[in-house]
C-alpha cells in the first residue's frame, strides 16, 4: 500500500470519529516509519498536532541491508488547546548521571539509595524504557502486534483522570482497555478477529483481581529491569496523592 492510500484509509475512519469526541479529548495513533507520514498528514487535517513520541521495541529482526526496524512513532494530537495532560503522573525514575548537591553536599533534584543516585525525571517524546511483551512476561498474549501495558499505561495517566473515557478502535488483544480498567477509566474497544477478541475479554477478566502494571509502581514508572535496585517509592517531597491512590499499595509488590 503507498503512502497515499494508507492516507486514505486512515482518513476513512477517523475522519467519522472526529464528531463524535469532545472538545477536550486527546487523541494518540501508533504507527511505524512506513505508516507515520501518513498518519501526520491526516491527523494535521483534524487535530492539533502536539508531539510525536517514539517508542523502542526492543525485539525485531535484524536486516542485512537495512537498519533494524526496531521503533514506533505515536502521534499525540487534541482537539483543542483545552485538554488535560498530568505530567507528574507519568516521571520516570532513573539513575542520576550528574549528581549535582548543594552547598551542604545534600542532593539537588535526586535521592541517595543503597544502590546509588535517583532522579524523577520529566519524560520526553522518545520511550526507552519498554519492551514488546515478551513471551516471558505475564502480560503476553498469542496477538502478534501486542503493545506493552507500561505504554498504554503512559498515555491514559498523562491524558485522562480516574473516571475518564478511553476508546480504541483496533482493540487487538485489549491492551487499552485492560490498563484503562486497572486504572479506573471506562473504556470500550472495537476488534475485528473474534479470537483476539476473546484474548481482549479474558485479559480484562483477569485485571478485575490484578491491577499491576510491570514498570509501574509505586506511582512512578522505572527504566527497565530496574525494580530491584531502585527505591521503593517516591520520597515524600516527589509524591503525589493522586497517583499513588490509583494503586492499593499490596497489590504493587504482586
Ligand atoms: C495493531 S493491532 C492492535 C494491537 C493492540 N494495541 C494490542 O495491544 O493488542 C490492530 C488490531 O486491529 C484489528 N482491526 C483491523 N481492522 C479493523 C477494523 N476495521 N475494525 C476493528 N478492528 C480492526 C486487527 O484485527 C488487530 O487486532
């Protein structure tokens, strides 16, 4: 398919979407470097336009002669300049690489841990720190293009409040809806294909009792392969009430 055709086909269906959502809403659409132009040319026709975050994969196979397709773009896009975007829910803890103190040597920005120097970082429009679910990982599903709930998890925290609304069009094995339901937002997802319907069902059956999300806890997301080496969770002076009451705190360590 060229690039103009899948601009047409994207056009196709979003463009009936549009008057169906509020002048608030925000509106993120995943593609990778085939699909991207596409989708920014079409998302321009109907949103603002606010950043394109790429995300790593970290899986994919290696080319001889190209380079490893290993990257997504997401196109982050409202209405509107009235939308809610809650960036102290979503800082990322990462080991601190200058560890600036003041002038009594105490820390600036970051906290000493038996394992060394942490920050909460502002996050930035390129995602490092996710995987694709591995077929390790309790989250992994048999769908073939399965995103990480940590990504999902991301987006719903930044852009909705506990009770808001998430609508996904290409539901797949229900990767929205299930984050949306651990984190208290209604959701309803469309999916073509029966059994990955059916995979999308019985995974939200399972987070009614499980609402952990691997690389989030505690209120703050974590580098990769992190947990064990970083603290617990935020320091008083990070901490906010309102993302850490997302989580009864028992089920975190699950
Ligand atoms: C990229 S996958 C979504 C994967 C999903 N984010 C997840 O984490 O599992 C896109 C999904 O859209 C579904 N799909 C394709 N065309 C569709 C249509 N016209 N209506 C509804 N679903 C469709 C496919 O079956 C596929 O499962």
């Amino acid at each position: 398919m060229s690039s103009a055709e899948y601009a047409h086909w994207v056009d196709s269906w979003l463009g009936k979407l549009v008057p169906s959502l509020k002048s608030t809403a925000s509106v993120y659409i995943c593609g990778d470097w085939r699909s991207s132009g596409a989708i920014q040319q079409v998302a321009e026709k109907y949103f603002k336009i606010r950043s394109r975050i790429t995300w790593e994969r970290e899986k994919g196979r290696g080319a001889k002669t190209n380079w490893k397709n290993n990257s997504e773009d997401i196109w982050f896009c409202t209405l509107s300049d009235q939308y809610h975007f809650d960036v102290e829910a979503v800082k990322l803890m990462r080991k601190v690489i200058a560890p600036y103190t003041n002038e009594n040597g105490d820390p600036k920005d970051w906290e000493r841990t038996e394992h060394g120097g942490y920050c909460l970082t502002h996050p930035s429009n390129i995602w490092t720190d996710l995987t694709v679910p591995f077929w390790s990982m309790s989250e992994n599903t048999d769908h073939p293009t399965q995103k990480p709930e940590k990504l999902l998890a991301k987006i719903i925290l930044a852009s909705t409040r506990p009770g808001d609304f998430v609508f996904d069009p290409f539901l797949g094995s229900g990767t929205s809806a299930v984050v949306a339901r651990k984190l208290g937002r209604h959701f309803l997802g469309i999916e073509l294909d029966e059994s990955y319907a059916c995979l999308a069902l019985k995974r939200l059956e399972l987070a009614e009792n499980n609402n952990s999300i691997q690389g989030y806890s505690g209120g703050v997301f974590r580098e990769r392969n992190s947990l064990q080496d970083q603290p617990d969770s935020r320091s008083k002076s990070l901490l906010t009430n309102d993302t850490i009451s997302l989580f009864d705190q028992s089920e975190q360590s699950k």
